[in-house]
C-alpha cells in the first residue's frame, strides 16, 4: 500500500513544471501578487507557504533587493523561489552566499534556467544518478542543491506515508 502511495506522489513529482526566466512576469509585482505566483508556482512540490513576512525578513536581512516603490521585479521573484526552496535545509546567509557564488560566474538568468533545469530533471527522473563534475563548480553546486531539494522531498513524503501507517511504541524505561 506504501509503495502504491509513493509511486503515486513519484508521479505527480515527474509532472511538475516550474517556470524558466522567461516564463516568469516580465513586469514588477506588488507582494500579494508575488504571494500568489510564488505559492502557485511551488504548490505541487508541497512545500510551506511563502508569507508577506518572510519576504520582509528577506529584505531586512538583504537577502533578496529590497522592493522599488513597493513592487518586486524578475529577480527577486527568481531570489524567492529559490530561497523557499533551499530554506529548510539551509541558514538564509549560506543560501545567498550560494546564489552569489553561482551568479558570480554567469548571468542571473542563466544560473536560474540552470538551477531550474537541475531540479526538473531530477524532480523528473529521481533514481537516476546525479554526476558532479570538477570542470564547472557553479554548476556542480547547482545539482548538488537540486539533489538537496529532492531528497528532502522525498523523505518528508516518506516519513508522512510512514507516520500515516505505523503509530510509534512507547518505548519502555
């Protein structure tokens, strides 16, 4: 029954699409708009609600550009995804390191769509081996952090389907 269960939540996985540069909104938002793409975008991986609150602690914290006039643009957008994405596993100052590591060698742009790609692809084909190569370190911190994502993913799955079926023991002193 498990297995069905987990096969059933795999395949939901290999259908998520998140969107590229490009298929973000080429236009700044206000933050209830941004609250809405942002949930939307990151409902089916089922991870937590973006708040208006934690994006004002990203500001604070200058983690993300604060907002001009009270509008976010592309790049906090991406920022955000990102951040939400990599925040369970990571301290906010070690992930915006880690966007300015792979940023520093390409274009925003570019590491996003990259970043975007790695984790579709294992979203997509989770048992497939993941290679990290020495030739492109941006790029292997990329997938490392993708991977990071998906087995977070999955264990929490497992660790629900496994909570929804065996009721710890008490265990005796």
């Amino acid at each position: 029954m498990a297995s069905e269960t987990y096969v059933a939540w795999q395949a939901r996985m290999e259908k998520v699409i998140l969107p590229k540069w490009t298929e973000l909104p080429n236009f700044d938002l206000y933050m209830d708009q941004v609250l809405l793409l942002i949930n939307e975008t990151l409902q089916p991986l089922g991870v937590d609600q973006v708040t208006a609150a934690m994006i004002n602690n990203y500001v604070k914290h200058k983690v993300i550009l604060a907002p001009v006039k009270k509008k976010y643009q592309i790049m906090q957008l991406a920022d955000i995804i990102v951040i939400s994405l990599l925040k369970p596993s990571y301290p906010l100052d070690q992930i915006r390191q880690g966007i300015d590591q792979v940023t520093a060698t390409g274009y925003p742009k570019r590491a996003y769509d990259g970043f975007i790609t790695a984790l579709t692809n294992q979203l997509h084909h989770m048992d497939a081996p993941v290679t990290i190569s020495d030739q492109d370190p941006s790029a292997g911190l990329t997938v490392a952090a993708a991977q990071l994502i998906v087995d977070k993913l999955r264990t929490d799955e497992l660790l629900r389907l496994n909570q929804a079926q065996v009721k710890p023991q008490q265990i005796e002193k």
